[in-house]
C-alpha cells in the first residue's frame, strides 16, 4: 500500500487573492495527493520567544501550528511568498525563527535533527525586477532546515507584478505547471 503524498505550502503572503495566491491556487489544482497550506499571516505561529527551552532537547515549548512543520510528515514542501524591500515580508521571517529547535541541535546539543529528505519548491512574486536577490539566504536557511532539496531548479518567478498580475504571466504559469510535475513525480 502505497502512502499518501503530502506537500506543505507556507505561504508568506498577507493577501488572500493577490499573486502569490494566484500562483498556490494554480499549483493546488495540479498537485497530486494531500495538500497542507500554512500561512504565515493567518495560521496560529506565535514567534519564538528565545526562552532556551529548545537548549536542552531540541524541542519547541510552544505549542501552535508549527507542529505540522516540527512534525515533518510531509514529501514535499513549497516555500510561496511575496517579495518586500528586497527579502521575505515579516511574518514569513517570525515564522523562521521557530526553526530555532533545529539550530540548537546541530549547534547547541550537536545532534543535528534527522529530517526526512524530500523535495523543494519556490515561488517568489514582487512588483519590480531585481528584489528576490536579497531573499537568497533566508530561502536557503528555510529549505536547510527542513532538509528539502531542487528549489534552485524548481522555481517559479513572477518578478514584475506591478504591471503583469501573477495569474496573467504565462512563463510564471508554465513554472508552476513544471513544479507541479516534478513534486507529482515519484523519483
């Protein structure tokens, strides 16, 4: 019997129908299998609130929906979000600091948490060309510490917004077309 596939969508976008959504709406319908969505903005993530707890054990003290991302039940998992002032909007780096658990066991407790491989996929939006450069390391940081890989060649850009609308720019949408077959694909 062969288990369910899961993709995890962490959207980092505060508007329910802007591009970002546009884009995660297209990629849903193609997507084969369990589909979780977290939002940065509506889901209950408080941020982390460095209370050490993590120190000892490698486990979050807090008690919210990052439990479906700490749980690590998922094949998949796509990063979507929004481009502002040249990085991830606010929320989507509070959420990141609850990555800290897995911090402080590579570099803490030096027991470095074994995560499941799976794959990885992006899809960043912005009003201008040019401002997902700045998002590169906090990308990288996000999909290391969930032990994801292939974003780098399975991303969707949709970087001029202001005069395209996400779900009218075609190159986006065959992207996203592509990552959809590749998160389907069972290799």
């Amino acid at each position: 019997m062969n288990k369910t596939r899961r993709t995890l969508i962490v959207n980092g976008s505060p508007r329910v129908n802007g591009n970002t959504a546009a884009l995660i709406r297209s990629l849903r319908e193609q997507l084969v299998g369990e589909v979780i969505e977290i939002s940065a903005f509506r889901s209950n993530i408080s941020p982390c609130v460095d209370c050490r707890c993590c120190w000892k054990d490698a486990r979050c003290a807090l008690d919210d929906d990052m439990r479906v991302i700490y749980d690590d039940d998922f094949d998949n998992v796509v990063l979507a979000s929004p481009v502002y002032y040249c990085t991830l909007p606010g929320q989507m780096l509070s959420l990141m600091s609850r990555f800290q658990p897995q911090h402080a066991a590579m570099f803490i407790l030096n027991k470095p948490i074994v995560l499941r491989k799976k794959k990885a996929g992006l899809i960043l939006t912005a009003g201008g060309k040019g401002n997902e450069n700045g998002t590169k390391h906090h990308i990288l940081v996000f999909f290391k510490m969930l032990g994801a890989v292939g974003y780098e060649e399975h991303s969707v850009m949709s970087l001029n917004t202001d005069t395209i609308p996400a779900e009218r720019d075609e190159t986006a949408m065959h992207e996203v077309r592509r990552l959809a077959e590749w998160l389907n694909d069972d290799e």
